[in-house]
C-alpha cells in the first residue's frame, strides 16, 4: 500500500475505498518500512484508525497501535543487529559470539543510529506491517526479511509465557530487562493483548526461510463499543469498598424528578442538611463563571442553575463525598477536574446555545469524567511511582498503563462506578467515552463531544497536542475545522477561566 521510498504524495494518502475494498473482499493490506520514519509512523497511526473504524473496532486503536509500533520497531532493531554483528565480524548464531555482540549493541546503536539505519535499505532489510480481515477474523502481521536466532526465539517465547501466566499486581516486579532495552516493551505487549482478552494461540511467531513473522489474530466483536477488560483484585477489592450512594441526596433527586414537587420543598430538603447546602454553594459559585455577585442561598442557587443543574450537582458532591475526594487530597487530578468542569460548561454556552439539558450538564460531566483515574491512582500509587520512569521512556500512555494492571482504563472504571450509583446516563457515558466520544450513543454524543473537547482544550494550551490531534470528526459537529478558530476559542477559554 505504501513504503518509505513512495516519491509520490498521493502515495501517502489514504485511500478510503481501496481500505473498504480490502475489508469487504478480505484481502491484506500492507505498509512497507525500512527504517520506521516518523512519517510513515503518522501514516500507519491514520490508516490503522481507518482500518479498525471500518471494521467497528475504534476503541481498539490505542492498544494496538502501541503494539504494532512495539514489535515493528523490534523487527527493525532485530534488522540492525544483523548489520551491527557483520560489521564486527560476530557470529550471530553462536551463543558465545552473540552474548559478546549484546555486550555493546545497544550503546553502540544509540550513538551511531543514522548510520546503521542508512544501512538498512542499502543491505535490503525491510519491515512490512499487514492487515487484514477475513472469516470474521481480524488479523496483523509483522514480517521482516531476517530469521530469528535460537537466543531470540526464546527470549520472545519466555516473555509471552510469563505475560500470559500473571495473576496479580505482586507477579509483576521482575518486568524490566535492560538487556537490550527491549524487554520492558515487549512484555507489555503481550500483556496489553492478555487483556484484549487475546489468548496465547492468538499470538504467533514463526521464523523460518530468510524471514520472520509475528501474527497476532483478533475474533472480532459483535458490540463494537463493548468494554473488554476482567478487573484486577486490587481494583477490584477497592470498587468494592466503596458505599452505596448517599440516601440524603438520592432522597432529594428523587423530590427533583417528580413533576409535582414544589420548588420550596426542594429548597427546604437541601437547607435541612448544613454541610450539604454549604457543598452545594460553593458548587454552584464554582460554576457559575458570568456572575459577579456570588449565591448566598439554596433559591437562588435553583434560579442560577435550574433544578436539573442543582440535581447533578448533588450527584457530584455524593460521588465526592463517598470517594473520600476533596480538593487537597490528589491535587494534580483534581485541579484538571475543575479545569475540565469550567471549559466542559463555557464550551456548551457557545456551542451549544438553545440546548438546556447539555448546558446543565457540562459542568458535571466535566468534573467527573476522570473520577476513574482517582481510583486507579488511590489503588496502584507505588506502582505508579515505580514504573513513572519507565512508562516515560517507552511511550506507555496512562491508558494502556491502566489497562495492564487494573484491567480496565480510568473511563471504564469510572463509568463502572457511576452505573452501580445509577447516575442519569449522560454521566456515565461522558466518562466512559470522553476520550473516544463517537462510541458515545447518538442520544448523548454532544454531551460526551463537549467534555472530549473541554479535555482536549487543555491539551492544547499545555502544548501537550497540535490542532491536527484534535478528532476532525467532533470538530466537524461543531463547525471548528479550522486551526484559527482553535486558538480563538483556547484563548477565549483561557482568559474566562482566569479571569
């Protein structure tokens, strides 16, 4: 489909058509590399995200992207090495020649880098990244033009073995191998793919005349959206501790979502309990970015917010309350929270300008959609401080991390808690998907779009993303598809929320 050597442009585009073609025919389709450029990295990230939207399978794109980058770079390094041990006349299939030339390899590749890779496609030795799809079969292949040695073969074998044999947290101490700096990596896919629920069968290399290739084959699912993951004990043990929602506050979204419930009696609910309406006023104060004068009082606070504003404000301060969160404790996550909280509301007052229910809704959304990432950190803090280095360093994002040792991410997790609560829909589904909201149901998927991009906001002005990270297709719901009207609304974003 396309190389490293294509000279023509549109060789670097992709194509819609020939990608539904090959989906509905089942024949492969491959990109060919020889030394894995950033440009060609870009290009296989958009055309794997193509790929698997086609197919249904989107959520699916940050796990497997980290895998395939992982194991292409491990064919291309496995490439190099046969360079590197010819240069310094090493038997690379002796075992003492081949612990001599591991001796040296990394450090050496490291500094000399741009030669060796100038090398790769002068001697030949190329890359290919395959998929496809066929008997319902979603199927990946690594193939690259170099057989594997006994002492590779195995080294690969041992850690796929010991991925699929952990049960728990404590097994995972002994992860790193230094080796070749390759070891961390490796080990993580296979854990990545255990929890894709991705069996050892499924995962097969075979090396043999001149080549090697590492196939990895995924049955394909009937819900698309349906959430993959078998908890950890840890996580799980700490989702089990939490208690039942507050009956004071179920009580009184009860009385808010009766029709003939007098305003009054709400108002005289929320007074009866002091530290509930002390929360509540200093929620609705947060929130309320275009007043000057600030709420003194439960009525006021009704007129301000409107009763549905006031009802998922209460779910908020319940979620708190039995998360045992306030604003000192996790700080750095809270802070983001909050951010999140106000740009999620200023966003749905521009963009979303005659609909009440997402207005009322943003800022809540907002301010939980990460309440899964307080739970995993409060569970896995030493692992986190253990491995914060290494994850750096690899390029592992806070989701994959999750999903290896919780089982599940941050929004999956947050949105478990939420539905045991039986919070409204629009909650639950804002944290589940407010980092991939088109698997957001229709009915809610502007509520979902307005916390995506109130994320991706601050993204933004960290210089953490550029405009071309944003989805094209949320932007598009919203007529933002352009780069300057992105930096007109961060900075209008920015000025508000300092202001």
């Amino acid at each position: 489909m396309a190389t490293d050597s294509s000279t023509q442009k549109k060789d670097k585009l992709l194509n819609l058509q020939e990608i539904k073609d090959a989906i509905k025919n089942g024949y492969p389709l491959s990109i060919t590399t020889y030394t894995f450029p950033f440009e060609t990295e870009t290009y296989m990230s958009m055309f794997l995200s193509t790929f698997l939207d086609e197919v249904g399978q989107g959520y699916l794109l940050e796990y497997f992207l980290y895998c395939l980058k992982e194991l292409i770079n491990n064919a291309r390094r496995a490439n190099v090495k046969r360079i590197y041990f010819e240069e310094k006349e090493l038997e690379i299939t002796q075992i003492h020649d081949y612990e001599k030339g591991l001796l040296s390899f990394k450090n050496d590749i490291a500094e000399n880098q741009k030669y060796y890779f100038s090398k790769l496609k002068a001697s030949g030795l190329f890359v290919k990244f395959i998929v496809q799809v066929k008997n319902n079969i979603l199927r990946f292949e690594i193939v690259n033009n170099t057989e594997l040695t006994v002492f590779e073969y195995k080294r690969i074998h041992d850690r796929l073995i010991r991925a699929f044999s952990y049960s728990s947290v404590d097994d995972f101490s002994d992860m790193e191998d230094t080796i070749e700096g390759a070891g961390f990596g490796l080990f993580t896919v296979f854990l990545i793919l255990r929890k894709l629920g991705i069996s050892g069968d499924n995962f097969q290399v075979l090396s043999d005349k001149g080549k090697t290739i590492i196939r990895i084959m995924f049955p394909l699912k009937k819900q698309s959206n349906a959430i993959i993951f078998a908890l950890s004990k840890e996580i799980s043990d700490k989702l089990s501790a939490i208690p039942s929602f507050p009956e004071n506050i179920a009580q009184i979204n009860q009385l808010i979502s009766e029709p003939n419930t007098k305003i009054s009696d709400i108002v005289m609910h929320i007074n009866n309990d002091v530290a509930l309406t002390t929360d509540l006023l200093r929620m609705v104060n947060k929130a309320s970015f275009r007043t000057a004068t600030p709420c003194a009082n439960v009525s006021l606070a009704v007129k301000m917010v409107g009763l549905e504003g006031i009802k998922n404000m209460l779910y908020t301060i319940g979620a708190l309350k039995n998360l045992k969160i306030d604003e000192n404790s996790q700080k750095k996550l809270w802070d983001h929270a909050t951010k999140t909280a106000a740009f999620s509301y200023m966003l749905s007052c521009r963009l979303c300008i005659g609909d009440k229910n997402i207005i009322s809704d943003a800022y809540v959304c907002g301010l939980l959609h990460d309440i899964g990432k307080i739970l995993f950190n409060s569970a896995y803090s030493d692992i986190i401080e253990k491995f914060k280095d290494t994850t750096v360093r690899e390029g592992i994002s806070d989701r994959i991390f999750e999903k290896i040792f919780a089982g599940a991410t941050h929004a999956e997790i947050g949105a478990l808690v939420t539905k045991n609560w039986n919070f409204p829909d629009v909650i639950t589904y804002a944290i589940q998907y407010h980092h991939n909201p088109l698997l957001a149901p229709i009915k809610y998927r502007k509520s979902v779009e307005i916390v995506y991009l109130a994320n991706m906001f601050i993204k933004f002005q960290n210089d953490e993303i550029d405009f071309n990270q944003f989805d094209m297709e949320v932007l598009k719901d919203f007529q933002l598809g352009t780069q300057s009207l992105i930096e007109e609304i961060s900075l209008e974003l920015k000025i508000l929320y300092n202001h």
